[in-house]
C-alpha cells in the first residue's frame, strides 16, 4: 500500500515532534519531513517529495500564508492544510485566498488530524467546525448578487459543488449522491472548465459568493 506521505512545517518543537509520531502512527501515513520553518521551503519539498504538506501559519521568517502562496505556484497541484491555534477572520481569510486546501486547528484531536490529512489528499477541503462557520459568515456577509448565470452546470456537477462546499471529500461526495469516485473527478473536471478556475479552494469560493448552488 502506498503511504500518503506528509511534509510538516511547525515551529514548535513539541508540537512538531507529536505530528511526526502521529502521522507515522498510521497505516497509510508516513511524514517524509519535519521543518521548524520556511527557509528552504523549496528545497524540503523537492527532496521530501510530499503528497500533503501540513503548514502553521506563525513561523518566523516567512510565515505560513506566504509560504502557501509560494507553494501554489511553483507546486500547484500540492494540497497545503493549514494548522494554527488562531480561529479569527483575517487568518482564515488569508488563507483561504492563498490557495489553502484546509484549515484545522491545533486543539484538534489526534483523529481529527489524521483523518483531515486523508481528506485533503482525496481532494476535500477539510475544515474544523468553528472555522467552518466563520468561512461561511463571512462570505455571507460580502455576499454577491444571486448570478444569473449557473454556468451551465448540470444538476449533478451542482450536487458534487454543493458537497464540495460542505468540506466533503471526493469519497465522500461520491458515497453521498451515490456515484463512483472516479465520477465524482470527472464532474469536478467539468466544474473547473465550466467556473473558469483551478482548484476546489477557488470553486467553492466562487460558488459561495455567486450563490452558483
């Protein structure tokens, strides 16, 4: 079985040590690198060679979003899930926009990382419940106009949109309107083509702030 392999930046030493032995603890995950900070973000990813990278956000020097903006465009199909004790609106935000793929706190349980990790990975955009509700409060706040246009979306790639919104994974997405995986990447391929964007992140915010679903 091939691991899910997991580069970590933390710069918390402590904390960075219990995300190496917490991934390593699982089956199907395995941490090819544990970092302190960004210095040589570049070089840690070309060598670890991840397929997640778990990123805090307050490192010295460069901090998390910075490093997440770099990531998505030399490394764009590399998912980043974002970890940080802070809940409040410009962290979130920034994030988001920075291309993140998820956002979890670091009061989250041991299970709950795992399994964000796996989400992330199966193209998920894994959020914990507080942060969750902020992303939705605050774009319902800067809400635009209902779009008339629904992008020519067809009512199950809208059902697929809507999950994807929800934080669901494409496994999850496919056992829940009941269709294959496999389906669920194709109906995304149309998405991405129909919205004119490139990643879930960018789906989800155009479908919540277009009321596209």
């Amino acid at each position: 079985m091939n691991k899910i392999r997991v580069l970590v930046f933390e710069d918390n030493f402590r904390l960075r040590e219990s995300l190496y032995f917490l991934i390593n603890s699982e089956e199907d995950l395995e941490c090819c690198g544990t970092f302190p900070d960004c210095k040589s973000l570049e070089r840690a990813i070309q060598d670890s060679q991840p397929d997640v990278i778990l990123m805090d956000i307050e490192m010295p020097g460069m901090n998390g979003i910075d490093a997440v903006r770099i990531i998505k465009k030399d490394f764009p199909k590399l998912p980043v899930l974002m970890q940080t004790i802070f809940h409040d609106d410009s962290h979130i935000f920034n994030a988001i926009c920075a291309g993140a793929s998820g956002y979890l706190l670091k009061s989250a349980s041991s299970e709950t990382y795992a399994q964000a990790i796996r989400d992330v990975y199966n193209g998920g955009s894994p959020m914990s419940g507080p942060v969750a509700r902020r992303v939705l409060e605050l774009f319902q706040k800067n809400i635009a106009p209902a779009n008339e246009n629904d992008y020519d979306l067809t009512q199950k790639e809208k059902e697929v949109l809507a999950s994807l919104i929800e934080g669901k994974s494409f496994k999850q997405i496919a056992d829940t309107i009941s269709i294959s995986y496999e389906t669920v990447r194709s109906h995304m391929k149309n998405i991405y083509a129909k919205l004119h964007v490139h990643s879930n992140t960018e789906a989800v915010i155009k479908a919540i702030k277009e009321k596209i679903v």
